[in-house]
C-alpha cells in the first residue's frame, strides 16, 4: 500500500513541476551576427546570463539564436542587449565599436549597415 501511495505522490509532484516550469515558457529565434565556434561559446553565455533563461543554442551558419526562456524574467529585448555587450550584433542591438574591436580577429563579421 506504501508503495503505491508513493509512487501515487511522485507523479502528482512530477506533473505539478512540469506545468509550472512549463507555463511562462517561450521560444524566439534571434539573429545574431557572429562567425565560429568562439562566437557560438560567448553568445550562448551572454544569453544564459540572462535571469529566465533556460536555452540558448547560436547556430554559425544562419547566425540564429534559439532561445527559451521564462516571460516572467526575461525577454527578447534583454537577450538581445546581453548579446550586444559581449560584441555581437543582432537587428535591434548594435555592439558597442570598442567591444566589437576586442573580439578575436576570427570573431570579426561584417557588420551589418546601420539603419
């Protein structure tokens, strides 16, 4: 009998977890201008250093971070400017010149025009 109560409870737990970890969830894909491996390293960091961020995948080939992150916490926007601090420009957040110059000649893309 103890044994099924416990087994009863762990999954009442585990569902409850789920739907609230779950609930403010979200996906975005943003563009992030970048070129290699380093690149991907510093702009999946600057994304996870971002209070709600659960994920963050940059793929080098189409320059797009995948993202999940808690609503309630974090957003696109704030996403965005952490990726901008560390050298990286996306389509609403331009780095800073003097960041951008410090990346690794590697780490150096081709700006996109400003708008």
């Amino acid at each position: 009998m103890k044994t099924k109560t416990m087994i009863f409870l762990a999954g009442i737990l585990f569902l409850s977890l789920t739907t609230v970890f779950a609930f403010g969830a979200k996906t975005e894909k943003i563009k992030v201008y970048g070129n290699c491996g380093s690149c991907k390293t510093r702009i999946e960091k600057a994304a996870h250093s971002v209070k709600g961020v659960t994920q963050a995948s940059w793929d080098k080939t189409d320059g797009i971070l995948t993202v999940t992150f808690d609503e309630a916490k974090a957003s696109v926007s704030k996403i965005e400017e952490a990726v901008a601090k560390v050298g990286h420009d996306t389509d609403h957040f331009k780095a800073d010149d003097k960041t951008y110059d410090k990346l690794p000649g590697c780490c150096q893309y081709n700006r996109p025009a400003k708008k």
